[in-house]
C-alpha cells in the first residue's frame, strides 16, 4: 500500500498535484473537510454528531476525524493507497495518524512538502480570487490562513522529518517539473518496497507454472510449499517421512511442519524483489501466520491473486497430471483428488474471504493458453505498481 501526505501552503498547487498521484497511482484522496461534508450531507451518525458541534460554534474534535478516516480507508479496499490532504494539520495528529496506520497494519511512506514563499503564495491565491469568487481569496485572509498553516503545520513536518519519510520540492517550478519530482519522490519510495504476491487458486488451475514465471518476470522469490515438502521427503529426513505419510493419505501438512521451512527460505532470500507465496496461507490460522512473518521481516502482502477455472476443468487437468511426471502425490486417485478439491473448499476459500474483505483479491480467468492467462495475472502485477513498468 502506498500512503501520501501531502502538504503545502495555500496556494502551493496540492490540488493540481493530487490530481495527477489519484490517477497515476490509484490512490484514493483523504481531505477531512469533504469527507466531513460528505457524512453531513449523508446524515450518518459521525456526521450527524459533527453537525451537532458545528451548529453550536465549535470544531470538529480529533475523535470524530479520525473515525472518519479510519472508516473511509476500510471502506476502500481496492485502492493501492491513499493520498492525505488537510491531515494531520497538528503535531498532535500525526501521532493519530501512526496510531491508526499501525492499527490498519500499514503506514505513511512518505510526506512530499510544496515550498512556496509567502509572497508566492498570496500572488497565487489573489489571483484566483478573481476568477474563482471565493470569500476567502483576499489578502487579509489569505495571510491569516498563511499564520495558521506556519503555525500548525511546521511542527508536524519536523516530526516527519525525523521519521525519515519528508521531502520538500520547490512549488515555484512549472507544473510539469513539480509533478516530474514527485514521481521521482514515489518511485524511489516504490523501489524499496518488497513486492509480495500470494496466488491463490485450486489445484490444477495452474498457480505453480504460473507462480513459477512470475517470479522469474519480476524477480520474486517462489515460496511454494510443495517443492520444500518434496525436498524432505527426497532428503528422507524425520520430517520428510512425516510429509510423505500425511500426503500418501491426502492430508495438508500441520503448520509446525511448514511455517519454519517457509521462515528459513524468507530469511534465506537476499536481494529479491519480493515475493510470491503459493500454497501457503490454505487456512485462516495461515493466514495470520504469514500477516506475522512478514511483519516481522518489516514487510506485508501487496497483492493477492485467485485463478478460477470451472471445477470439471480442475479435475481433468489433475486427472491428466496424474499420469506425467509431474504427479503430485494426491493426484494418484479420482478420490484423492475429490478430497483435495474439498479441502480448498472447507480451509482455504475462507482465507480468500477474510482477504477479499480487508485488502480486495483479484480474480483471473484461469482458462486458456499459459500465455493469456499469464497476460492477465501480468497486468494485474504491474497495475498500480509504477516500478515494475
């Protein structure tokens, strides 16, 4: 997920600027004062409560704002991230926002600050006076909101300042170089992040060959349970003759078997560019196991994958398998692979759920040639990711 705040002055062009990060990143825009119209004018019960308080003279408390935007970016699920806009104003609110950023299990990747002189700004906004009829664009007002914002604002740039994440760009460039240099601001951000993809998928629907070749695409690190099983059962270690019972009789391998083979293969992985998890998580415990892992390894999911394909087409490439070289031991019998298929069903289409409703699953039409539906999983992979294109 990419997350922005973007700050600048009045009149320092954040809303040309927004404009460009929405459609070029997929982000979805975060201003507190429309998202505060928008539940006014909806009636619910933050905006009724807000309209409460505005009715009455005051400011809309910190609380309120912040179940707002907790509620906005839950409800937006399939945006690659969201861009900030009038937040956090203060110092006090920046706290609140890395509070709600850690609580949703993300975080803000970068503050991107448009420097304007004074000056600049008033000869900006004056001149949009004259055009747009707003109250406010009058020198007196300007320079009120211009106190305010030195004011308010300047702390909280420190605060990211000493986080690492701020940058400043100078606001008096042409439109086009701004833009030029915030693009370079997110790419650079974007390359430093692990690109980590999990395939889901039932068996036969072809996620190894093609899990296997976007790896190779992208520089990713295949984590596929199955060849790290195989490799224990081929070593014919105490683990490995586990495995081989457990899959003789068409059972999943326990997680106390398959979490520390996955740790030691992520822990193993140096220079990569991320990685793409198949066969793991099948269980919503897995689920939360590999939330963790990667967590732990300052990391999280970027995307997630289902190939659907028709269950008879599932069973007649798994019938098929079973008499190549590349039989899996559950495909040896029309009953075994019945029971996988079940297994997928039971454990594993929950986990699809549960993702589907907090980050969005895309879903690929699993028929056809390799290579078209290995056109499609592409576009999806590089679909908001500015750094793969």
């Amino acid at each position: 997920m990419l997350n922005i705040a973007l700050f600048g002055p009045p009149g320092a062009g954040k809303g040309t600027q927004s404009e460009t990060l929405i459609n070029d990143y997929n982000l979805f825009y975060i201003s507190t004062g429309d998202l505060l119209r928008q539940e006014i004018k909806n009636k619910t019960k933050l905006g009724l409560e807000a309209q409460s308080i505005i009715s009455a003279g005051g400011l809309v408390s910190d609380e309120i704002i912040v179940q707002i935007i907790e509620k906005t970016i839950t409800e937006n699920p399939d945006a690659n991230g969201f861009l900030f806009d009038g937040f956090p104003r203060t110092y006090i609110q920046a706290y609140i926002l890395e509070g709600l950023m850690i609580k949703l299990n993300t975080s803000l990747n970068c503050l991107i600050s448009l420097k304007v002189p004074e000056k600049v700004s008033v000869e900006r906004l004056l001149k949009r006076g004259q055009s747009s009829g707003r109250s406010d664009d009058n020198e007196t007002v300007i320079k009120n909101r211009l106190k305010e914002y030195n004011d308010k604002t300047l702390p909280v740039i420190k605060f990211y300042e000493e986080k690492g994440v701020f940058t400043e760009i100078d606001g008096t460039q042409s439109v086009e170089n701004v833009q030029k240099n915030v693009k370079s601001i997110i790419k650079k951000e974007l390359s430093k992040r692990l690109l980590n993809i999990v395939l889901f998928g039932y068996p036969g629907s072809g996620r190894g060959s093609q899990g296997r070749a976007i790896a190779k695409k992208y520089g990713l690190e295949y984590v596929a349970t199955g060849p790290m099983l195989q490799e224990e059962i081929s070593k014919n270690t105490e683990i490995g003759k586990q495995i081989k019972e457990l899959f003789d009789n068409g059972k999943l391998i326990p997680d106390d078997i398959v979490v520390p083979l996955i740790e030691k293969k992520i822990e193993n992985s140096k220079d990569v560019k991320g990685f793409i998890f198949k066969g793991f998580p099948r269980t919503l415990v897995q689920s939360y196991i590999l939330d963790g892992l990667l967590k732990k390894h300052g990391s999280a999911i970027s995307k997630i994958i289902e190939i659907e394909v028709p269950t008879l087409e599932l069973i007649k490439r798994l019938d098929e398998r079973s008499k190549t070289e590349e039989c899996m031991p559950y495909d040896s019998s029309t009953a075994k692979i019945v029971q996988r298929l079940q297994d997928h069903e039971t454990k594993t289409v929950p986990v699809i759920e549960k993702y589907n409703e907090l980050h969005g699953v895309v879903k690929i039409d699993g028929m056809g040639s390799f290579e078209e539906v290995f056109k499609r999983v592409s576009f999806e992979i590089e679909n908001g990711f500015e750094n793969l294109k």
